[in-house]
C-alpha cells in the first residue's frame, strides 16, 4: 500500500535486498497482474462448476423421469398380488362356508345318534379329516389375510412416493425424451473434459490465457442455453423460462441458432473435438516427440471396453461424400437449412446459400477458434510471423517532404512485431548458442536497444496517425508483393493490407491441419470440408482477435518504454549543470567554478507578421539591451546582418541561446547565427 519511491528510500530495513528494491516499480505491476489472474481464475472455476451442476442437473431430471417410470410399474406389479390375495381369501373363506354347512349337517346326525343309541364308527375318520382340512384353511387364511395386509400396505407405500415424485416433477421442463434431446446436441464430452481444463487451469500463470479459458466456457454456456431454452419453450416451458433475456452478444445469435437446431452434433460427425485438437496442438509444439494417441485424460481410465485411441482423430464418414451425408440429414429432418452467417451473399445464386453444412462449419470454427490452447499457441505463432506496414494518407502525401517530422515513418514495410517485444526463450537459447559471456551480453544489449528504438518509433507512428498522416497496418506476410516503378506498393489501397485472402496463413494452417485432419487420411471431398473450418475459423475469428491483440500490446509496450525514456531524458536535464564555457570543459566545476556569464537570448515569433526579438542579459539577469527584427524581414540580410554584428559586439555574451518556442522557425534561426559568426 506504500508508494514505490518510500518502500525504496525508507524501507530497506524491511526491503533488505537491493535487487528488490531496484525493480520495486516492476515487482508491483507483477503482484497486481498475478492477483487480477488470481481473480480470474476463480471465475472461471465458478463458471466450469456451473456448466458442470447443469449437466448434472439434466442427468437428475431425466433419472427423476426414470424413477417415477419404476414407481409406475412397481406399483402395477403390487395391485396385481394384492389382487391376487384378495381372490385368494374369498376362495378360502368359501371353502371355509362349504365345510362349516358340511360340518352341521354331521354334528345333528352325530346327536340322533346318541339319542337313539345308533354310534357309527365308520364316521369318525371321514370327521377327523374334515376337522384337518378345516383347520389347515383357517391357518392358510390367516396367512392370506396377513400377506394381504402387507401388500396392501405396500401398494399404499409406492402411490404414496408416486404421488410425491409426480408433484416434484409435476414443474419440470424436461421430460426423459427432451433430456436425451437435449445432451445429444448439446454434445458436453465433445467439448469439455473438467478435470483436465482444471489441470490446465492450475498451471496458467499469464491472465490473458486464464481469460482465453474463460472466454471458451462462456461461449460454449452460450450454447447450451440455447439449446436447453429452445427444448424448454417446445415443451411448454414457465413463463420464467420464456421470458429469459437473452446474451447481450448479439454477434453469437447466428452461433446460438445453429447450436439450439442441434448443428453442433452434426459438425462433430467429421471433424475433432476442439479441446482434444488443442491438446494435440499443445503437445505437437511443446514436446520433442510430439503427441502420442495412447494419452487418457483423467476420467477416462474407467471407461468400458478401455480407452478407444480413435477419439484423437477426426471422425470418417464411410460410403458418403458430403452432399450426400447432408442430403440425408436434410431428409431426415436432423439438419436444418438457415440463412447466411454473413449476410454479405446477396446473390441467390451464391454457392455459400446452397451449402446445407454451412451452420455446421460455423459452429465448428467458432468453437475451435476460442478454445484455450488453440489461442494459445496459434496467438505466439502468429507474434513470430506478424509484420508492420505503414503508408501515407492522401493528406500525408500532401504534407511529408524530407524535412517533415514523419518522414521515415510514412514508409515501414513488413517490420516484424516482434522486435518491439522481448526476445522469445527458444530463439534467445538458440541465438546464444556456443557464444561467450562478452558476446551474449552484448546481445543482450542490442535486443534491448532494438526494442527500445522500435517501441519509440511505434509512438511517432501513433503520433502520426492520430494527425491522419499515416496508417499503420499489422498483418501476415503478403502472399503477392507487387511493387514496381508504375504501381509502387505504398499506393495501393488499404484493402491490399487488410484482406486476409491476401495474407500467408501457411504458418498456422500447417500446424492445424496436423492435428485436424485424419491421420490415417479421407476423401479430398471431407478433407476439404474441414479445411474449409480451418479458414472459417483462422479469418473471422482468430486473426481480426490476434490483430487487435497486437496493436494493443504494441501501444501498451510502447508507452511503457516511452514513459521511461522520458524519464531518463527529464533526468538528465534536470541532472544537466549550467553552461560553461569551452575553455573551462575539463576543469571541475567545483574548483574551478564557471561564474556569472552575460547571455543573449532569441526570441523566435511563431507568426510571420510578429517581430523577433534578440535580448541581451547581464551576469545578473538583467535585461541590458535588446534589439527587435521585424515580421518579413531576414536576419541574414546585408542591413540586418549588420545590426545584428553590432548588438552582439556590445553586448559581447558568452553564449547566445535560441528558445525552441518558434518550431520550424528557431531550428532555421540557429544555423543563421551561427553563419553570422563566421561569415
């Protein structure tokens, strides 16, 4: 919280080392970008767990749909038994009816017969066994009226929770068919593994890549939103649902109404994954064997079956060319056919208005261009290739001569970028490579310097362009350099500079393509398919971002480096002592002190019609004589000249100074003394 300057001058006790103390300034810009990264961090990891609840949240919505369809069939299978018991009772209570009848009829015979004295013993097994049976059914009865008591309590416990999961339900958006919709075009293992993205997270270190990543789950939130509102409101969704405002990038509508018509899972039918493709990538560029198929990314070492190395590849569509495979997603009402991304193709004849997977490519690039890795590693390829170029404007063709102050900068042709920032590692090792110490130090110095003269240098060009003399443009080398004597390259139109067709993209297609197509081949019809997402992707989003990117950083490293420098200058002519005479150079200006001097001053006009004035001062800073020159009149002329000499010889200074307040005018003034000097 303590100002730089007061922590380096008053607080060596508690800053005790002098290399910290040296670069406070540039450790306290550290300590605020690692906690703005910090911060971002966390929002990311927010927003990856909120994408993450929702996918869950769909996966209980359709188990919910699933238990209440179990409940249902549970609850059918206990009203049969209890049914069943039910029947069960009524036939052993009726044969229960049937022997009680039975058993009266024996019970009179049995006292006739004791009335009468006639005993038949011949009755009393038949008895016996009737007595049996009955017993046997009034046992077997109690047990029926007990199962029945407890299937009846069972059928009373599944209506029950039935009731109660229908009532949770009864509010529910999703029915088990939209949730199976819905997780087939939102396609979530095609786009996100999150616990390598958390990997990968935790190892950033620079804001801008943790924003990258931001940046991806928003896009991809975007889309499952899209997705999930369209089956809501198809399936009669709250008004709550309905009424949702929508994202205010209004430049993803075209995005979002591919994804919700469920374009995504088609796109995905033949090309790679986009974070599988920015693994590949990352793994091509950093390690010295390149990517190797057999990797697992954690939470697929348990998959059944074992990992399928196939998934690192772009699918292959067998027996279809891509008319037919879109003429019959077409047919079946999988693919649907809408309008332009552009809007640009106004010509209903235009071969991009007939193509039925042009949504499918749009979501693919789209999605492959804001994936984290492949921004990564495509936005250093691109500051190693990138160039400058700046030309005049019709006003600075007018206006730059040799002696203008933009001249030299009106002109610059593909600078790389890459001198106004520190060297990379990699070319720094390479280029330091069997050098001694004395020579790579003095590499060192001239990589700086160069960056210095660069990042000045870039500051004029603002200059320049905020007066409309120049224009500045950044861009990939031109793939047709034309410049001859009728047709010089610094009249063609901006157009030249600024169209992408122009530009060679082979530096980031080629790593692309290594990773995009399948490695195993395909027809030249898909290839060119995904060659066509490679573009898409390169063109509209990825390079107009690197662009901007570029030219912020540029200015950012610039003033930085300016500011600095003027503060170098300022401080070496605050540090300037007072002038001395030139006999008096070699002495100390301590010992041999230089004294009061008389002094004329000049006073440049800015106005031609203004007078201009030479003053002459004594050694006290008093104003002794001065002598005026007219607005028009030359100073070199034979009767001013004259004046002039005179003034001079007696005001005999020991120094004439000429104030820079007149621009133009004081630069021309001084050589003109000077050749009154020495005629």
């Amino acid at each position: 919280k303590l100002e730089p300057e007061f922590i380096r001058r008053y607080r060596a006790d508690v800053v005790t080392s002098p290399a910290v103390r040296k670069n406070i300034n540039e450790i306290m810009d550290e300590d605020t970008e690692w906690d703005n990264m910090c911060k971002t961090r966390n929002k990311v990891e927010s927003l990856m767990g909120g994408i993450q609840a929702a996918a869950a949240g769909e996966q209980a919505k359709g188990a919910e749909e699933e238990r209440i369809s179990k409940l249902t069939e549970d609850l059918r299978v206990a009203q049969e038994k209890l049914d069943e018991s039910l029947k069960e009772e009524e036939t052993i209570k009726g044969e229960l009816d049937g022997l009680g009848s039975s058993g009266n009829g024996a019970d009179k015979d049995d006292d006739d017969d004791e009335l009468f004295g006639n005993d038949d013993d011949d009755d009393d097994e038949a008895k016996q066994t009737k007595k049996k049976l009955k017993s046997s059914l009034e046992s077997r009865l109690k047990t029926v009226q007990e199962l029945q008591e407890a299937r009846a309590e069972t059928v009373a416990q599944l209506a029950t929770s039935l009731r109660v999961a229908e009532a949770a339900n009864a509010n529910s958006l999703l029915t088990q068919s939209t949730v199976i919709a819905t997780s087939k075009k939102i396609c979530q293992s095609k786009l996100l593994n999150v616990s390598d993205y958390r990997q990968y997270l935790s190892s950033l270190t620079d804001v801008r890549h943790v924003s990258d990543v931001s940046r991806y789950l928003n896009l991809i939130r975007e889309g499952n939103e899209a997705v999930r509102s369209k089956n809501a409101l198809a399936g009669g969704g709250s008004k709550e649902e309905k009424s949702k405002k929508r994202s205010r990038r209004f430049d993803r509508d075209y995005y979002r109404t591919c994804v919700s018509e469920g374009l995504r899972s088609i796109c995905y039918q033949f090309t790679v994954s986009p974070f599988r493709a920015g693994i590949m990538l990352e793994d091509n560029l950093t390690l010295a064997g390149g990517f190797s198929y057999d990797r697992i990314l954690p939470g697929e070492e348990d998959l059944e079956g074992g990992f399928d190395p196939k998934k690192w590849a772009a699918p292959v569509v067998d027996g279809a060319d891509p008319t037919t495979f879109a003429s019959d997603l077409v047919g079946s009402g999988e693919l649907v056919l809408l309008s332009s991304t552009q809007g640009s193709e106004t010509d209903p004849n235009h071969p991009e208005l007939k193509d039925p997977l042009r949504g499918c490519r749009y979501v693919a690039a789209m999605e492959l261009a804001y994936e984290p890795r492949i921004r990564r590693h495509l936005r250093s390829i691109y500051r190693a290739n990138a160039v400058m170029t700046t030309k005049p404007t019709s006003r600075g063709y007018d206006n730059i001569d040799a002696f203008h102050e933009y001249f030299g900068l009106h002109l610059i042709r593909n600078k790389p970028i890459k001198e106004h920032f520190p060297m990379d590692e990699k070319e720094s090792e390479q280029r330091k490579l069997g050098l001694s110490f004395e020579e790579r130090r003095e590499l060192d110095e001239e990589v700086k310097q160069r960056e210095k003269d660069s990042c000045l240098q870039f500051l004029n060009i603002l200059k320049a362009e905020a007066t409309g003399d120049v224009a500045s443009y950044i861009h990939l080398p031109l793939l047709e350099q034309i410049d001859t004597d009728e047709d010089p390259w610094f009249k063609h139109g901006e157009e030249r500079f600024k169209s992408r067709d122009n530009q060679d993209l082979s530096a980031l297609t080629e790593e692309l393509e290594r990773v995009y197509l399948p490695p195993d081949g395909d027809t030249d019809e898909w290839n060119e398919e995904r060659r066509k997402v490679l573009r898409l992707a390169l063109t509209t989003f990825l390079l107009p971002q690197f662009e901007a990117e570029a030219r912020r950083d540029l200015r950012e490293a610039s003033i930085k480096i300016g500011i600095k420098a003027a503060a170098e200058s300022l401080y070496g002519m605050a540090m300037e002592g007072p002038y001395r005479p030139s006999h008096l150079l070699g002495e100390n200006r301590f010992l041999v002190p230089t004294g009061d001097l008389p002094i004329v001053g000049v006073c440049c006009a800015t106005d031609s019609k203004d007078a201009t004035y030479l003053a002459g001062v004594t050694e006290r800073g008093e104003l002794k004589d001065h002598l005026a020159i007219p607005g028009g009149t030359r100073i070199d002329g034979n009767k001013m000249k004259e004046k002039v000499i005179t003034f001079l010889m007696q005001s005999r200074p020991a120094a004439v100074v000429v104030g820079t307040g007149g621009g133009v005018q004081s630069r021309l003034m001084a050589p003109k003394i000077c050749d009154i000097f020495t005629p």
